[in-house]
C-alpha cells in the first residue's frame, strides 16, 4: 500500500545512539509536485510542534524511502541522516 491522500501517522524516529522516541501524530498529503507532512500532536520531547510543516519536493532527492505493503515508511528530513518512521493509524 503506498501512502494515501490525508493518512495519519505514528512517528518515531532513531537517535545516533540508536535509541527510538515517539515524535507525535502526524498528516500526510501528496500532491503531484510535493508531499506535505504536517505535526498534529507534539511528540514526547516536542521537537516539532503542532501545525509545523515539511515540506518534500518529489525528485531525485526524495527521502522517502522503504514503503511498506502495510502503508509505513521511512523518510529523512535532513541531512544530518536520522531516520524517521512513519506508521499509519487505522
């Protein structure tokens, strides 16, 4: 299953140490340009706070990765590599 239109997710991501924190409830939207992903609920260290949006441009540099069958992923906002997994809320 590839990621729908105005699905909700679960987001944890991984620290350098490999430790995993919660970091809220979050919407995802694509259009045929872009991908928005906004914050609906601050996660537990609140680095990101409720109605923040990233804003991903489809291209080569898309970092999306590993869509799963079950609609989750992996994307890296940064540079800097951490990892955040995107789990879908049914």
């Amino acid at each position: 299953m590839k990621i729908e239109r105005d699905m909700k997710y679960k987001v944890t991501y991984t620290s350098g140490g490999g430790a995993e924190y919660e970091d809220g409830i979050w919407e995802v939207k694509r259009t045929p340009k872009r991908i928005l992903v906004t914050c609906l609920e601050e996660g537990f260290f609140g680095n990101h706070e409720t109605g923040e949006k990233i804003r991903i441009g489809k291209g080569t540099g898309n970092p999306i990765k590993n869509e799963d069958d079950d609609g989750s992923f992996i994307c890296y906002f940064s540079q800097a590599g951490t990892p955040y997994y995107f789990e879908p809320i049914f």
